[in-house]
C-alpha cells in the first residue's frame, strides 16, 4: 500500500482549515487535520517542503515507523508545528489502514469501550442574564454538560465569550482583536456567577469553565475554593502550564477538579501533571498532540493515574480532527468528556461526515475510516485568509495571558 501522492488542502469554509490528504497506489486515500489557529501556514509550509517530499513510496500501512521516522527523524522536536504536522500524517494513515480494511477507526483502536461520546457545549453570555438565557438554550438542545463563559462586569469584551448562536470563533480577519483584563473583577464575578446557575439549573447539570491561562496559582487557587460549592466538572487552564509543579499549589487549597492541556504537543509537557495527579482531566487534542498514536501514549500514562481525558475540540480543530477525537474517545478506557462546538453550515459542507451528535451524545458512525470526506471543488472556494486569536492587556496595558 504504498503512497502515491500527497497534497496539503488550505481553506477557509468561514475560519481556515488545514488538510492533509494521502493517496497509495490501491487508490484509497486518508485525511489528516493540521490547523494551528492563526500560524496555519506554518504547519502547510512544514507539510509541503519537508515532510510530503518523505513519503512518497513509503508504505502507508507502518504508522508507528512513520511517526517516529517523521519525530526523531527531523532531529528538531516537538512544537505545535511540527507536531500538527505529524498529526496530520498520522491521522491520515490510520484513515488509511482504516479503509483499506474496511472498518470505522475505533474498530483497530481496541473496539468501543462505551456507547456514545458525553460532550460539552460553550454557552457564553455578555453578561450574567444572558449567559443564563445561552445556558438554557443549550441545555434545551439536549446537552448534559455545558462550559459557561461571561462577560465580566467592568471589562469591555472578555475571551471567550461568543457572538451569539451556537457558533463561537475566536479567530478574527485582520489585526488581532485586543481585550482588556483585570484578575480582581474575574475574581470576584466568577463565583456570582456559578451560584446563580445552580440555582437556576440545580444539581445534575455539568458546568465546565475555562480561565483561559489567565490567573496565577494562588489566585488559582482562591477561585478553585470558592466554586466548591457548585461543583464544576472541571475549572479549565486555571494557570499558565509550562511550569507543571505550579499545579501543586492549587491541588493544596482545592477539590474543584482541574483540566489541562489543549496548547502541549506531547506526552512531556504533561508528564508531572500526570504523575503527580496534579490534574484531573487532560485536554490534549488529536491534531496538535502528534496524532491518534502519541495521544494514545499520552491517554495510557494518564489512566495509570487514574487522569481522564477531556479534548480540546473548539472549531480550530477541522471536521477532520473531531471525527479522528471520536474514534479515539470511544474506544480509549479513561475518557471523560469530549469539548464540541459545532461548525458553520459551509464547514460542514466542505467536510462531509458520519459522526453524529444527538440528546449530548456524540457517535463516530460506522462508515469506514475517520468517516469525514473533503470536498476539494467546494474547498476551492473559500481561499485562506489571515486571521488571529485576540490579545489581552491588563488595565495599565500590560501584555497579559489570554
Ligand atoms: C477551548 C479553548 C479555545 C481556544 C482556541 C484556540 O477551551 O475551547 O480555550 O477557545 O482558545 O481553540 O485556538
Ligand atoms: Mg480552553
């Protein structure tokens, strides 16, 4: 089954895309998703001039000899770019071997270990009411678990808090957008907020929130304690992770389960977190993780430590690398939930797909391989065009975590 030819596929079906596509000589070709919100073409470029050259000839079916040919082949390791990189061609052969054998990805995972996919929704208001009114409208749609994000009283635009709808895309045309910040108004807002939505929603419902590498870990870890009593699925990114014995200092003062993990590229940069079961939940996704084999390393360190996986799955991630995070959610033993947020009518256009969303479950269909398709003509009209995560500044202006 050897490769034949390779193509990298730029689009921007309403936010840029980044695909890989691999065909071999039987004809049956493989996607991979490569998006890295806002440096895009950097991982196309990495793709185009150094990697597909390699793999023209090679054997699709030797995805582990592949991956590591790719990692410690370059000699320069790990980085979200080279990293995506491999995930795409990674993601790729396993849709691949997948096809060729004509059964759906999480059948050579290891078979299913449940029956659907729990996910969580992002309902985010500009302010308290109205993120009550969005966590409504998606616990009416059926969701069982929902992150909620607001607009903090004081500050003029917040991250993370959507344009209305379902659709939330942080990513904008242009110079990128800049917010401002201050810790003590977050601080004192946050917990307001969440006794207001168990009182509105009561006990059963799933609140996730994401504070977004924004605080430090002992304000961390005051806003950990004083969310006990609402009790969180998991309070998300609550400190900046390159230092992972940070986690410690929360872990002393709090019980509010924490997640980790959607920016690392691999099983190093959650290594302590793990070991030290400083974490609870690791968010290392598909497509900027290396690939459904390094996210399976990263998962089996994680289950010995009893840590449960919890994907990034924003609409960065293409249709492509949501159908790849399925397969390997229901078949990985220790999964804990899912991230979702549905993506624009065009982008489901461009990527057809079996996995199916339903009463806040999800299911990666039966169809062979990933199950997701690219419409190449249909991709060809939506070329790229640049576009960047927001900034934020401390009142004063200071460069600030976002
Ligand atoms: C999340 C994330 C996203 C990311 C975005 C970056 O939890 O979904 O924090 O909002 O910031 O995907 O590309
Ligand atoms: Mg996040």
């Amino acid at each position: 089954m050897k490769i034949v030819d390779a193509k990298v596929i730029v689009c921007c079906p309403g936010r840029n895309f980044v695909t890989l596509k691999l065909l071999t000589e039987d004809g049956i070709y493989g996607l991979g998703d490569a998006t890295l919100n806002g440096r895009e073409l950097a991982v196309a470029a990495y793709l185009n001039e150094h990697i597909l050259p390699l793999l023209i000839g090679r054997d699709a079916r030797r995805i582990e000899d592949t991956w590591h040919y790719l990692y410690k082949g370059a000699y320069w390791r790990r980085g979200p770019v080279t990293m995506s990189a491999i995930a795409a061609v990674d993601t790729a052969l396993w849709d691949l071997k997948a096809k060729s054998l004509g059964v759906p990805l999480y059948q050579l995972l290891g078979g299913a270990s449940r029956e659907s996919v729990l996910v969580y929704g992002h309902a985010a208001g500009t302010d308290l009411d109205d993120t009550v009114r969005a966590v409504a409208h998606y616990a009416e749609l059926g969701y069982k678990a929902i992150r909620a994000q607001s607009g903090i009283p004081g500050l003029a635009g917040t991250y993370g808090v959507g344009r209305g709808g379902t659709h939330y895309e942080p990513a904008e045309k242009g110079a990128p957008p800049e917010n401002r910040w201050s810790t003590e108004h977050y601080l004192n807002f946050v917990p307001q907020m969440f006794s207001r939505l168990r009182k509105e929603f009561g006990p059963s419902i799933h609140l996730l929130h994401d504070a977004h590498h924004r605080l430090t870990p002992i304000e961390a870890a005051r806003l950990g304690k004083e969310l006990e009593p609402y009790h969180l699925f998991w309070l998300e990114d609550p400190t900046p992770a390159e230092l992972q014995e940070r986690f410690r200092t929360i872990r002393q003062h709090t019980t509010t389960p924490l997640a980790v993990g959607e920016v690392f590229n691999s099983i190093y940069d959650c290594q302590q977190l793990i070991e030290e079961q400083l974490i609870d939940y690791i968010r290392t996704s598909v497509v900027h993780a290396g690939g459904i084999t390094h996210l399976r390393k990263i998962a089996s360190l994680a289950e010995m430590y009893q840590v449960r996986t919890g994907a990034h799955g924003a609409t960065d991630l293409s249709p492509v690398c949501m159908a790849a995070a399925l397969h390997f959610d229901i078949s990985v033993h220790n999964f804990g939930i899912q991230e979702y947020m549905p993506q624009t009518e065009e982008t489901d256009k461009v990527f057809p797909h079996s996995y199916s969303f339903e009463n806040g479950l999800m299911y990666p269909g039966d169809a062979p391989g990933l199950g997701v398709d690219i419409d190449e003509s249909l991709a060809a009209q939506h070329p790229y065009q640049r576009a960047y995560l927001p900034i934020n500044r401390k009142l004063d202006g200071t460069m600030h975590d976002w």
